[in-house]
C-alpha cells in the first residue's frame, strides 16, 4: 500500500501544483487513500521531495533535482496578451504568430507551464511550432491557447 501511496504521490505532483501536505493529503484522498498528515509527512521525507518557487510567493512540491521550472498559467496569460497576434494548426501541430521578438518567451512559458499533452516547442523571432501527443489532444491545447488569447483584459 505504501509504495502504491507514494507512487500516486508522485504522479499527483507532477500534475497538479501542490503547496501544503494537506493539499497533498486532500489530494491522496480524492483519490482513494485515507492518510494522515504524518503519513504525508513521513512519504515525503522518504521520496524526497522538495519545494519549488513559483510566480507570486507561491510554491509546490515537485522531486528533488527536477530541474523544470514551472511557471504559472497567469505567466502565460500576461505573455498571450502583450505577444500573441494568431494561431493556427495541422495534425498535431501548432503555430503561434507573435510580434517580432515575441515567440521565445512565449515558447518558453509554455514549456515551463508544463501541460502533459505537449511534447515541445520550437520558438524563432515571431513563430513558435507547438507539437502535441497524442495528435487528438490538439483541439484541447488550440482551445486553451484561444482561451488565453481571448484574454486580453
């Protein structure tokens, strides 16, 4: 039970943005196990799991010597509105227009966002390609990507 506990853990954290042990706890129980926060503690201690600054005063809980940054979807936002002019697709890829100078900050928010369906970027001057898997994912990550920039408030 406990190596399927901190297996779950582990999955948890590189999915979601966890900051507390109750959040992680809350988190466990959603999701089927009954833990107290001493358990958390202990599991977190044994996977060595450490804490990583994000935007904002904010942090989670991600595995020791991880060395992605993660960034906030607000991040992202921001980016969108002061840089993206268009999007476009085929199959499983994605182009983003920026003004000039504009896509390699974009792209890398994007990447530093870490959302599981893409699998990288490639940024230049005022393009970024975007390369989604599985290719049906693309319509999920274009309607995110219009979402941000129909944010522009």
């Amino acid at each position: 039970m406990k190596n399927l506990r901190q297996h779950k853990i582990l999955d948890i954290i590189k999915n979601e943005i966890i900051a507390t042990q109750k959040d992680l706890a809350e988190a466990l129980r959603q999701n089927g196990f009954s833990v107290t926060q001493a358990t958390v503690s202990r599991d977190i201690k044994e996977l060595g799991l450490t804490k990583m600054s994000l935007d904002g005063n904010l942090s989670r809980y991600t595995l020791a010597g991880e060395k992605r940054t993660y960034r906030s979807e607000e991040h992202l936002k921001r980016l969108f509105r002061d840089s993206v002019v268009g999007l476009d697709f085929s199959e499983n890829l994605i182009v983003i227009k920026t003004h000039p100078g504009g896509a390699q900050a974009v792209a890398l928010a994007i990447d530093q966002v870490g959302w599981k369906e893409i699998i990288g970027t490639v940024g230049g001057d005022d393009t970024i390609l975007v390369i989604v898997k599985p290719k049906r994912e693309t319509g999920v990550v274009l309607k995110r990507f219009e979402d941000l920039s129909l944010n522009r408030g």
